[in-house]
C-alpha cells in the first residue's frame, strides 16, 4: 500500500518553534505511546475513534502528537493533534473528536499511525491488511490489541474505549463458586448459585502454588455453560496447591479457596476432598469423601464413610479406617466373613485412625464392613486386588495408598498407614556410592515412600562389596528392585580413567569390542547381574556431542551406530544371565539429537526396557509443557520401551527442593506419555511420598 507522509510547510514548522526549541515532545519521550484500539465508523453517522496507552515507564506529556489516518486514496491525513496534555503510565486515551471533521470509516479506512510533532512515526496500523487477515469489525466490535496493551491486534467482540480490552463480550458470573477440590485427582468443581445460565468461556481457574507462582490451570472454551443450580467439574493440574481463584474473562476474580482458610489440617488423599460445608454455602473442610457434581456432605457421624483398609491372609486380620478428618461413632458396626459376623466395632475412631479385627478368613472370602443399619458401606473380594497376586508371608493385601486401590504388598502394616511396592511400580531415584552404607536403613524409607527402584552406582561394588548381599536380600523383601548405574562412554575415578572414552576407533574406522567387554564383562555388568541385581542402568551412553565426526558410512561404521551396537550387545549378553533383567539408559533430552550424542530412541528402544529423559525441569527452567512434550517424544520415539521421566530434586541454583515442590514436578507427567518418573537424585531435595503417583494406569 503506498503511503505518502503529510506535507507540512515550513512556515508551520517555524511556528511551531518557540524561543526555546520545538513546541513539541520528542519521539524519544513518547517511545512507549502506541495504538491500543481502533474502531471505525460502520453505520451511517457513526463515528469512529482510536485509543491510545502509555506503555513506558513513566508521565509522558503528547505536546505535538499526531493521529495520522489513511483513506483508500492513500492520503495520509493529520486527523488529530495534542496540544499540552499528559499521559499517566499504563493510562489510555480515546480520540474521537478529529479535526476538520474526519470521520473514521471502516468503508475506506486503510490505516491508523501516530507520529510525534516532527513526524518521527511511533506506531502504523494497517488496517486493510489486519481487515483482510481477521475480518472487519461489525457496529459495537473493535480491532484491538490482546493481551490489552502489548498484544497483536484481534477481532474483539465488543468495544471498550478507554477501559481493558478482552476479545469477547466480559461475562459476568457472579454467583460461581468453587465448592470442591480434589488435588489427588485434579479436579475442581463448581456450582451455580444465582439465577439464569451463566457463559463461561475464558473464565480461568488460576493456582498459586507454594512458591507463590500463579499458574493457569485450566481456561473454559467457547460454548462453555452452565445453568443455575447446576455443578460443574473440570480436570485441572492441582499440584502443589497453596491457593486456587475463579477469574472471568475480564480478569475480576470471582471467587478464591485458599489452603490456609481450611478448618482441618492435612492434605486430602484420593477419594478425600477440600469441600464446602455446609454445601454451596459453608465454609472450607476436608471431607472423607469426594462428591463430584453432587451435594458434599458431612461424614464426620456417618459410618458410611469408613473403609476396608487392608487385609492380612497369613496372620488373619482386617484393618479398618477411618480416611475422614473428624472422630466418627461407630457403635454396633460390624465385619462380616461371608455372611457371618466376625467383629463388632464400639465406641469411636479419631481421624485417620487404623483398628485391626481378628478375622477367620482366607483367599477367596469375601469381607463386608455393614453400617448399624445394615447397609454394607464397604466390601473386599480377592479381584479388587488390581495386580492380583497372593499375599506372602509378612505381606498383606492393602490399599495403597491408604483408603485407595487394593494392591498386593511385601510390607504389611498392621494399625498404621499403609505402604509398599506395587508390582508395576514406576518409581525410580539415582543413589551415589558414597550412601552405600546407608541404603539399607533407607530402603525402608524408600518401601514408605513408594520408591519401588533404587539406581545405585557401580563403585558401590568398588568400595562396598561386602554390603551388596545385604541390600539386595533387603530391597527382595521390601519388593525394591536394584540397578546398578554404570557410567559407559566418560569416567571420572582416582584409577587413572577421566573424560569421553569414544566408542569407536577413529584410526580403524570400526567400534572399540575392547570397550563394550570392558563395560559388559565379567569385571562390571555381567559381575553385578550375577551378583543378583535386578537392573542395568547405563548413563553416559553417548559422545559428548561429536558423534556426527565418527562417521564412517562408507564402512558402516556411525556414531550413532556405535550406541546401537553397544545396546544390542548388552541387551544379548545380560539377558543371557538373567532373561528378567531391566536394561535402562539415561538419555540426553533433546529430541532429535542422534547427530550429536549418538542418541537414537527408536533404535535404542529395540533393545532396552526404559528410556530415561534427563528433563531436569525444576533446574533448567523448563515449562511443564515443554516437559510433557519431551517425554512425549521419547515415548512415541522409544517403543518398545517404556519412557520414564528424569526429574531433578534442586534448583538452578543447586538447592534441594521442598517435598511439595518435587511432587508437583513429578505429577506433571500424569498428563503425559511417560509410564514413570527417576529421581536426580538422593541427598539432595527433600523426597516426598510417591504412594500415588500412578503415571501407567495402576
């Protein structure tokens, strides 16, 4: 489009110099002024007008300032000038009284600009072309600039001079409240209390976690209603909850729970909830059961609310609890083996409270908790057992964690919380050799936590081989797996061994056999898999970023190649040992790499069992979307093999992260492909219960 500036004579330019300089603010002061809103005239008589904001950091006086509009015959046209006028920061300005009688009209309107005094142009809009892309405004409509002041310009559904501009219609909702809240689950529920059907889209749900940072987890999309009386729940991330608001599209928040104004203290399990209580109109409890899209209620005096907690076969007992947060009356409720009564309850039990009952029972019983009037409020059957599996001598049958899925356990825990390793437990931490001597106490903290894989570095066979049969013996009976981290392609050891050892022999253009036996031998790997480990984790089983300059394709000899021959022959020799050996591999988590680091996942995945992202995002500074897209690729990219996410327990700045925060980071990839989370590593953060982190269906 040809535009052609105003021409202004010099004696207009003369005039408009004082004794002092130019009667006009320079363009440097008014660097941050630019067009916010524009709206032109559509009807017949309807005038137009264009809003101005003040971006900078500070007043700025206009002095001089032009509003230039351009009509279909390319004329640029001085249409408004400021005379002594100043704008506050962040403060607009609509011009809708133009000299010489302009009128805006969207019919011929080509473009709107602002320049200052001496025609240094600030900000141009091309209207056409804007028209062309997104369409002509209708009566009442704008183009205008979303997010309001920095954003691209859209087609907005309604106007808003001088006031904050959103792209559709604000919808008032007034009377939306949240009224329950499952962080175990991650959801939220609303309820409508006033009248009519209330519009929602761009509504948001916003959390602030424990780090005081405000994270957008869930927007309502165009469409999105609902009716008074009516509630509605959505799936939103409520990780690391310290606060949750209710924000309208035009960014007034309408309602806010926070953690901090609930009576009871703790954190809701699964099957718990924060609830309103009374419903709709009470202030904020934990309630013992959750009741999504339905009236929340009071369990504290209903039995109902008691369950089945775990069942011990070998020493014949069942355990009852009490997942509420209130002293339930329990008098005259009963335990039932098949029809027949096998224990009475009496008197109360205290929040979160566990009673073991004696109980004749075996395999295939089926066991009822009946109410005093006779209503069987919870029942257990040898097939709500989710692995199926027989309980073992010292094990039991428990929900894990308490109060939820039935799984069968190595640990059982008469008259206390609930733990154990799950079969198919995807739960892994890296653990340095210099601990050694302290994993066999903290096995027992890891069996609690949920931690089911303990990746332990090889030169704890170096410096405490003596304790190797203890541990392993252990972590059999906890239901732990133990896999030995090995360090293949770059060492660092008081031997003599530091930096890249290259997989392939430049100077023969072929792979280094003397180094695969070295790493797979019966000095190291073949060593720890007959010493009865139950893994194989490689790390380091890459090139530092050079694997594109050992390429010999006329040979068939490739960087990339190299890790895949390395694979293949590790995954031949070991499982020859031990066909039920888990092959892992810690893998750099830049997709599309294998030129680099040698790195293929599809390849990779041929012969390993879990592939292993170093997503890091705590300490990188990675966006949980950015995580769950990278574990997405290695998912998709490693099939067969199982993508278990890598997740660092510091900060960038080294410092160990809160239980809370390392919980968070991992529940993100609930969301996700990955099937398990590995954590960088012991010693460092402080680690929080992983009981219900369940990333593959469990």
């Amino acid at each position: 489009m040809r535009k052609y500036l105003l021409f202004i004579p010099l004696a207009v330019l003369l005039a408009s110099c004082g004794k002092n300089g130019p009667d006009y603010t320079p363009s440097s002061e008014l660097a941050g002024v630019t067009v916010n809103e524009i709206c032109a005239g559509v009807a017949d008589g309807e005038k137009g007008w264009v809003e101005i904001v003040n971006n900078g950091t500070s007043e700025v006086n206009l002095r001089g300032l032009k509003v230039l509009v351009t009509d279909d015959y390319y004329y640029r046209l001085e249409a408004y000038r400021f005379g002594d006028v100043t704008l506050a920061k962040g403060e607009k300005k609509v011009i809708d009284t133009f000299d010489k009688d302009y009128v805006i009209k969207i019919s011929n309107l080509e473009e709107v600009a602002i320049a200052s005094g001496a025609d240094s142009l600030l900000c141009a809009v091309d209207v056409k072309a804007l028209a062309a892309k997104i369409g002509k405004h209708a009566s009442g409509e704008s183009w205008s600039r979303i997010p309001d002041c920095t954003g691209d310009f859209v087609l907005s559904e309604k106007s808003t001079p001088g006031e904050k501009n959103y792209k559709f219609v604000p919808h008032k909702i007034t009377g939306l409240i949240i009224n329950e809240l499952c962080p175990a689950e991650n959801w939220a529920e609303l309820y409508h209390s006033s009248n009519g059907l209330l519009e929602l889209y761009e509504t948001t749900l916003v959390l602030t976690d424990n780090s005081n940072v405000e994270h957008v987890v869930y927007t309502f999309e165009e469409g999105a209603t609902i009716k008074s009386g009516n509630y509605l729940s959505v799936n939103a991330n409520l990780g690391d909850l310290k606060s949750l608001k209710l924000v309208s599209n035009e960014g007034i928040v309408v309602d806010e729970f926070k953690v901090s104004e609930v009576h009871d203290t703790g954190t809701p399990y699964s099957g718990q909830s924060y609830s309103r209580l009374p419903d709709i109109t009470g202030e904020w409890y934990i309630s013992g059961t959750t009741t999504r899209e339905a009236e929340n209620r009071d369990s504290s005096e209903d039995v109902s609310a008691l369950v089945l907690n775990e069942f011990c076969v070998p020493e014949g007992w069942v355990e009852v609890y009490n997942p509420t947060v209130r002293t339930l009356r329990v008098d005259r409720a009963v335990v039932k083996v098949g029809d027949a009564t096998a224990a009475t309850l009496a008197g109360t039990m205290k929040p979160g409270e566990h009673k073991v009952f004696a109980i004749n029972a075996n395999e295939s019983s089926v066991i009822s908790l009946v109410s005093p009037d006779g209503k069987t409020v919870d029942s257990f059957k040898k097939s709500d057992v989710k692995d199926g599996d027989s309980a073992v001598e010292g094990g039991s049958w428990s929900r894990i964690p308490d109060g939820s899925d039935w799984y069968t356990v190595k640990t059982a825990s008469k008259a206390a919380a609930n733990f154990g390793i799950i079969k198919g437990n995807t739960v892994g931490i890296w653990y340095n050799q210099s601990n050694t001597p302290s994993l066999l106490s903290n096995l027992d903290q890891f069996a609690k936590l949920g931690i089911g894989h303990v990746l332990l570095h090889e030169y704890a066979f170096r410096y405490y081989e003596n304790l190797i049969p203890d541990i392993l013996a252990k972590a059999k009976k906890l239901g732990i797996s133990i896999h030995i981290w090995m360090q293949c392609f770059w060492w660092n050891d008081n031997q003599g061994v530091n930096g890249w050892r290259s997989p392939v022999i430049d100077s023969e253009k072929r792979y280094d056999q003397d180094l695969f036996d070295d790493i797979l031998g019966e000095t190291r790997a073949s060593k720890y898999v007959k010493a009865g480990v139950q893994g194989i984790h490689f790390d380091y089983i890459r090139f530092g970023g050079t694997a594109y300059k050992h390429d010999y394709p006329e040979v068939g000899v490739t960087g990339q190649g190299a890790i895949d021959e390395f694979c293949r022959q590790a995954a031949e020799r070991l499982r020859a040992i031990n066909p039920d050996l888990i092959l892992s591999a810690a893998l750099m988590a830049e997709t599309g790499s294998e030129r680099y680091y040698g790195q293929h996942p599809e390849s990779m995945g041929q012969y390993l069992d879990i592939l292993i992202p170093m997503i890091y995002g705590n300490s990188s500074g990675k966006s949980y979307g950015t995580c769950r897209g990278i574990a997405n690729y290695f998912a998709q990219h490693g099939i067969p093999a199982q993508c278990w996410a890598g997740n660092d327990t510091y900060s960038s700045s080294g410092a160990g992260l809160s239980a809370a925060q390392i919980k968070s980071s991992s529940e993100i990839y609930k969301e996700s492909k990955a099937v398990g989370v590995v954590l960088f590593r012991h010693g460092l953060g402080t680690l929080p219960s992983m009981l219900d982190l369940k990333l593959n269906g469990q």
